[in-house]
C-alpha cells in the first residue's frame, strides 16, 4: 500500500502517479502541457489511470509537481537540483527544467565546482563557460572536490591542461614581450617608453617571483593604471589595445563574467568552453 502524496493528492485528479512507493492523484490537462513525455510513458504502459517513476524519489516528485501545478512558489536548492534536471531532461519537463537552470544561474558563484559538473552534465554550455572561469581562477582548491573526481576523465583532463597551461605561461614573461612591439602614437616615444619599461618590468618581475597567483590576479595586476608624464591617450591606447593582446599572447583568452560585465572594473579570468557534441 502506499501513502498518499500530502502536497499533491487532487480529489478530482484523473491520474496517479507512482513514485517511492508513494502516490499523486494529479490532473491529467494539467502534465499534458507540462510534462506530455510523462503521459506518454502511461499510454504506452497501456493503463489509463496510473504511471510507474519507479527511479523518482517521493520528495523530487513533489518538488517537481510543486513547480509545475500554479499553487506553491518552490525554487530548487543544491540538495535537488541535480534530481530535479534528471527528471526534467528525461521527461522533457520544461518548466522543472527552466527552475534548475534558473537556481544554477542565480547560485553558481557560491558553488562553482558543483554547477560547473552539472553544466557538463546536462550540457549547459553558457554555465559551463561561466563556472569554468571560477573554477580555473582556484584550481587547486576546486580540484580537491567530490564533484571534479565526477567529471568524465575527458572534462577533467580539459581543465588540468588549461590550468598548467596557465602555470606554464609564467615562464614567457618579459618586460619586452610587452613593450617592444608598440608603435607609439605620442611626441615623446623615448619618456613613454622609459616609464611604461619601468613599471611592466617591475610587474612582470613580481609575476616571476610569484607564479601561484590566480588568473584574475594576474590581469587585474597587469591592467592596473599606469602614470604617465604624457602622452596620455597614447598611453590609454597601450593599456586598452596593446596591453590585452600581448597578455593574451603569454596566457591565453582572458573574459569577464557575463553577470559582472557592467561593472566598472570586472574581474576577467581564464576559461574553457564546452565541446559540442
Ligand atoms: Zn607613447
């Protein structure tokens, strides 16, 4: 026997759902434009009344049935969501579906590991990008977690290259890497040299002596104003064209967050993208 669902058991619902030895009377009209793949499963079961989710637990199912039904506002937590995308993806729930990817969004910066192993998992490209960017700013921390070592071996193998990658690039540092190639734009080229010589020697040496800071470190190192006597657009010119590319030249792309992009100085960290598949 078993016990009725006390969130979701409709008097004059025309369907029961199974699920963990529980039971939802539930409205037929109402998983047709919800969750049609669900009905789909108990035509094809060929009874009229009942469908089996033998691999839902009770309590997902009641999450789920909460976002779907217009009666209870009900947001995912870390402890569901990924329950929550499985049953979506499988049944094709859209709305289950829009609340996870919703919550991931919202949280991910508080659990970049974890989102960035459910965007692998249900490929959610945009957050796999966006995850990967934290994720890769402390890699050796995020790398101790549970939810790196359940990552197919391809995924992690992705983000060790990219990291020692990373680490490998603090070799090719050089105050002429970044300077000899300028062509100047000001009056007096031999000053502007001198002063932008002294600071990106000063800042690629204390780069070389430390090699462990974080990518986001880095750049916001790099970019930090220089002082100029002159030549001031010249000099914005440097730091706003010259500047990036040659960084990038040594570490790769650098990107900002997409949620942190009109801030008046973001963090841009390094990043993968996901493969399509
Ligand atoms: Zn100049």
């Amino acid at each position: 026997m078993s016990k009725k669902s006390v969130l979701h058991y409709y008097n004059d619902g025309d369907l029961l759902i199974f699920a963990d030895n529980t039971s939802f009377r539930v409205h037929k009209s109402i998983l047709k434009l919800a969750a049609p793949k669900l009905l789909q499963k108990q035509e094809q079961e060929n009874d009229l009344s009942s469908i089996n989710v033998p691999d839902v637990s009770a309590s997902i199912m009641d999450i789920a049935l909460s976002i779907i039904y217009p009666r209870y506002f009900v947001m995912p937590t870390w402890a569901n969501v990924d329950a929550l995308l499985s049953l979506a993806s499988i049944y094709t729930i859209n709305k289950v579906y829009v609340a996870g990817v919703t919550f991931l969004d919202l949280n991910f910066k508080k659990n970049p590991m974890y989102t960035f192993y459910l965007a692998d998992k249900y490929k959610l490209s945009f957050l796999f990008e966006e995850t990967s960017k934290l994720v890769l700013d402390r890699f050796p921390k995020y790398k101790e977690e549970t939810a790196f070592k359940r990552l197919p071996l391809e995924v992690q193998s992705e983000l060790i290259a990219r990291h020692m990658n990373y680490i490998h690039s603090f070799a090719n540092l050089s105050v002429n890497h970044f300077i000899s190639t300028y062509q100047h734009k000001c009056s007096n080229v031999a000053l502007h040299n001198k002063e932008l010589n002294q600071e990106f020697e000063f800042r690629a040496l204390s780069l070389v002596d430390q090699p462990n800071k974080s990518p986001s470190t880095v750049w916001s190192m790099m970019h930090a104003p220089v002082n100029v006597t002159d030549g001031i657009s010249c000099n914005n010119q440097f730091m706003s064209e010259h500047l990036p590319k040659m960084l990038k030249d040594i570490f790769g792309n650098f990107k900002c967050l997409d949620v942190d992009k009109d801030e008046e100085n973001p963090k841009h960290y390094i990043y993968i993208s996901r493969k399509k598949s």
